[in-house]
C-alpha cells in the first residue's frame, strides 16, 4: 500500500515539527495544509523532501483543508492517508502496528483503520482488542483513498466541528467498515478536557471556545437530521449531547455567557439553514 499523510496547521507552536517526526518516516509523503491566517510557517517544519507545504492564507476549516490534502494524494497514486491534528503524535510501535494492519487486511470496503484515542472520558475502554464503531475522531486514522472518493470526500461547509462524524456516517451508509485497534493507543487533546466529581456523578467536560460551541452545536443538529435514519440511537446521543455540554459549560467552564450564546446561536442558524464559517464579528 502507498501511504502518505496530512496535517492541518492552525497557529502551530515550535514543537509540531517534534510531532511530525513521530510519524514522518512511516509515510511516503507528507501534505502540511496550513490554515493560519496570513502567517506562513515553514520554518515549524522538519527539513524533509517528503514534505509538500500548501499555505491557505486563511483557515478554510478543517474539511477544506483535509480535502485539498486527499486530492492531491488521489492525483499522485496513494492508497491510504493518514490524517494527523497538529498536536498528535504516535508511538513508533503503535503506528507500525496500524500500517501492518491494513497491508494485512486491505480490501475494497476497509474505509477506516483508527488507533484507540487517550481521552479524558467517563465511558470505559472496551475490552475487545478490534471494534467496529459508528465514528472515530480524525487525527491518526489510515483513510482509503478509494473510499473517500466514492462517498464524495469531507463536507466543507461543517468547517470544523463534526466532521469527522459525518464522514464517518457517510462511509458506513456507503457500506464501508471502520475498525478501531484498540491496542493501538494514541495520545489525543479533546479541546482542554477535564474531569470532574460533582456531587455522585462524574463529569467530563471539554472546556472548548466560544467559536468551537458555535460549531459543535449547529453541526451536530445537521449529523442528526443527514444520518438520523441510519443511526437513530447514535443521533439522538450526538444531538442530547448539546444539552449536557451546555449544562457543564453553566456549572463548571469559564467564559459561559459565550459559550452558551454561541450554543443558542448554532441551534439557531441551523434552523435557518445556515452553513459554512461562523457568521458573527464576536
């Protein structure tokens, strides 16, 4: 299998080029699809020819992004991309095994091989060392590059949040597997999450910026209504989810006349059909 990789940039610190070279020599190439507004930041980057830089000038989302990364491997022959968050890294062990796994286990309707993503959560780890699960978070999965194509790539007018879900979905009503190893473990940062005993419960929240509530909550009520058909318990969960997150957000997150507002404003703008980039001046 021809493997290549991508990660986003968005305002990246020094350390990203220590976080690339977890992963740099597993990869035949290297598409580094940076979002930063008018910033160019090469000078972050380890010197390596298997990098290529594609600078937006401006962030285009993360759909956007992913997508200019997938094309451009589609044009070049690559089978499998692996797509990496900026402040991810891998275990040279741990990405070996993914790699081995899809040379092993390749065929036409693999759509997904993920790694177990560390996270701050209340839900426990399940014990079955491979799973087939709804949807995965982005950074560290191997992507079919067949697969992408045939179910028409990222939606770009999610921007960011969710859409990792969508396409998630859309492979699976496309009949495409995702598996996840989860004895392949990697370090994953979900906004700044923490956890929190609170009375007899436990609590886990994200602690993520008024934009990202913005995001999170229109998009999440557009998953609901694409997929609600397909996955009807997984949606009402995804789409239940917002009223717990702006419940944690009132007990426990700073900044919460923004959050909550921008929560209410996606709720909103979704029912007005709104899509693609935040909308408001603050």
């Amino acid at each position: 299998m021809k493997i290549c990789g991508v990660v986003v940039f968005y305002n990246p610190s020094f350390d990203v080029s220590n976080k690339i070279k977890s992963y740099l020599n597993f990869i035949e190439k290297l598409y580094v699809v940076d979002n930063s507004n008018n910033q160019d930041n090469r000078d972050k980057l380890p010197k390596s020819k298997k990098i290529e830089y594609v600078n937006n000038h401006e962030n285009l989302g993360i759909a956007k992004a992913l997508n200019i990364a997938c094309e451009k491997a589609l044009l070049e022959g690559f089978d499998y991309i692996l797509t990496m968050d900026q402040d991810s890294e891998f275990e040279e062990s741990s990405l070996t095994k993914l790699i081995q796994f899809v040379n092993d286990n390749h065929h036409p309707l693999l759509g997904i091989v993920t790694p177990y993503h560390l996270i701050e959560t209340n839900v426990p780890k399940c014990k079955l060392s491979i799973e087939h699960p709804v949807e995965v978070m982005t950074s560290g999965n191997l992507v079919n590059l067949s697969a992408y194509k045939d179910v028409g790539g990222f939606k770009d007018w999610l921007f960011i949040d969710c859409v990792d879900i969508e396409f998630c979905m859309n492979l699976r009503v496309h009949g495409y597997d995702i598996i996840r190893l989860n004895d392949v473990e990697m370090n994953h940062c979900l906004g700044d999450s923490k956890t929190i005993h609170f009375l007899w419960k436990t609590c886990v929240t994200t602690n993520h910026n008024a934009l990202r509530r913005y995001y999170i909550a229109r998009n999440c009520y557009y998953i609901y209504d694409m997929y609600h058909e397909y996955f009807p318990l997984y949606c009402d969960y995804v789409r239940g989810g917002i009223k717990y997150q702006i419940r944690n957000i009132f007990l426990f997150e700073k900044n919460k006349f923004k959050k909550i507002r921008n929560s209410y404003r996606g709720i909103r703008d979704y029912k007005k059909g709104i899509k693609g980039k935040y909308p408001y001046s603050n």
